[in-house]
C-alpha cells in the first residue's frame, strides 16, 4: 500500500488526482481525477502498483460538475432553460 500512496503523491504532484484518501466509515476510499479523457484517467489508475498487484480495483465514473468551488462554476436557475 506504500507503493500506491507514493504513485497517488506523484499523480497529486502532477495534478492528476485533485483529491483522494480511505473512507472512514468502511473499506475502499475515493480518488477525483483531472484526465483529458476517460482512457487517460483508465491508463493513470491501471499503473497504480496495488491496482497492478491485484490489491484494488477501481470503478471509474464521470462527473458532469453543477458546483465546483474551485473555479468558482455554480448551477442557477437563471442559467438553466
């Protein structure tokens, strides 16, 4: 699991994974991804040594954002049709 918290620092460095970490209420955990595509973000989670290894699995699902704090992006009624 070493190896795998050092590939998610490295993605993180990069600016591949925007967030991630255990979930503490049971097993498994959670990783957003910034990819320019869905092979891209399939390709960055199959070098993960512990996805490689067989340890994790992952399950990949993308996100249309109405809110994002990070670039300030919020739905509104006014903006909707």
């Amino acid at each position: 699991m070493l190896a795998h918290l050092h590939s998610m620092r490295k993605g993180y460095e990069e600016g591949n994974v925007l967030f991630g970490g255990p979930f503490r209420s049971s097993e498994g955990g959670i990783a957003l991804l910034e990819a320019e595509s869905r092979l891209h973000a399939r390709s960055f989670m199959d070098r993960d040594p512990a996805v490689s290894a067989g340890i994790l699995d992952y399950d990949l699902f993308e996100v249309r954002p109405f809110f994002d704090a990070i670039s300030g992006d919020a739905w509104s009624q006014q903006g909707s049709s």
